[in-house]
C-alpha cells in the first residue's frame, strides 16, 4: 500500500519531532551528568553517597544511548544516509575489535576472524560502520568468561558466532525496539532494531540464529 503525500508529510513531520525532541534532551542529561561527575569528587561523600552517584551517572550514559539509538532510528527513516564509497571489510572490523578490545579484555574472550580474500564493497560508511560495531558490541558485552567470538568474512556476506547465556526470548521478539535478550546494564534494548533497520536501508539481509550458548548472526550482502 502507497502512502499518500499528506500521510508522508505527517510521517516526516513526526520523525523531525522526535529527532528535534531527542536533541533537546541531551542538554539536561549531559548537565546532570556533570554535576554527578563534580559529587563525586567531593571528600565529604560517604561511601553509600559515591555509590548512589556513580549510580545516576550510569544511569544518565543509558539514557544517552538511547536517545542517541532514537535519532539514528529517525534519521534511518527519513533516508538520510543514502551516499555510498569503496569500504573494505577487513581493515574496518579489525580497527573495531581493537576500539572494543577492554571489553574482550575483560572477560578473556577469544576472537579469531577468517577471511580469504581481501573484501571491498561499496556502501553507506556511516551505517555500516554502526551496523558492525554494534554486532561486535553485543556479541562482547553478551559474551561469558572465557568465551569465543567467531567472525567469518566472504563475497556473500560477514557471520558472526559467539558464545553468551542461553536466550529466553523468541527471536522474532528481540529485534522489536527496548527487547533484550538477556539482562545487561550494558544494553539498550535498541540494538537489534538498530541492526535490521540498517540492513534494510542497505538492502542487506540480517538472519540470527541461536542453540544452546551458541549464537550466530548472519549479515548477506
């Protein structure tokens, strides 16, 4: 069904709010993030006090991720990334692992890329760079000690394969926008959704499949 010029019209209007909105919003997280930042270097803070502090704080970088996920989600509709250059794959994911390097530090997770051939295609920079780190940065942040994270690289696409926590949800549930698959303070519940609403800009399919701890997802070009 074809949506009419006034029905577009309110949806570009709605969209450029939300965009408008979510901007605004970042003023006053971003000053009670600050002033957070400054309790916390008080001496006079009781222990309980730095905790509860450190607490906002944390809260406040939540909240920043998701209004910034939100924009992005806006702007992915309004058709804003549509210019495309030469990107090769290889060089991009391996700068990505070494920016999410602390987190694979952290929990000792071994990450192994296969790749027979040097990979270039063109794209929007801009959305596929977002659409790998955020892959990268699920696959790592759902992680377990000792895991792995697997990453294959063809002609036909890229797959990623890592170990995590069981998944309790359905999968077609887990790429609706503020659904998670397992508890984390580190997820927005935007990730999936981020991820499909790329792929679909980028006219890419995104396929994820899980058994047991094992959890792979599938980007076909």
């Amino acid at each position: 069904m074809k949506t009419s010029e006034s029905g577009k019209g309110e949806l570009e209007k709605r969209q450029q709010y939300i965009e408008h909105l979510s901007h605004e919003i970042m003023t006053p997280l971003a000053i009670i993030k600050s002033k957070a930042e400054l309790l916390l270097q008080s001496p006079a803070l009781r222990e309980e006090d730095l905790l509860n502090t450190a607490a906002i704080i944390e809260t406040v970088d939540r909240l920043t991720s998701i209004n910034k996920g939100l924009i992005l989600l806006s702007k992915i509709h309004q058709g804003i990334y549509i210019d495309r250059e030469q990107i090769s794959v290889v060089p991009l994911i391996q700068k990505m692992i070494q920016m999410l390097n602390p987190i694979a530090e952290s929990k000792n997770i071994q990450i192994e890329i296969t790749s027979e051939l040097s990979l270039t295609i063109e794209t929007n920079k801009t959305l596929f760079e977002i659409l790998i780190l955020n892959t990268l940065k699920n696959a790592l942040i759902h992680n377990i000690q000792d895991g792995t994270l697997k990453i294959w690289i063809s002609n036909d696409g890229i797959s990623f394969e890592n170990t995590g926590l069981i998944g309790k949800k359905e999968i077609k549930e887990l790429f609706k926008r503020f659904v998670s698959g397992a508890a984390s303070p580190d997820s927005i519940g935007l990730g999936l959704s981020i991820m499909k609403q790329i792929c679909e800009q980028l006219d890419y399919q995104l396929d994820y499949k899980r058994s047991g701890h094992i959890h792979r997802l599938n980007i076909t070009f």
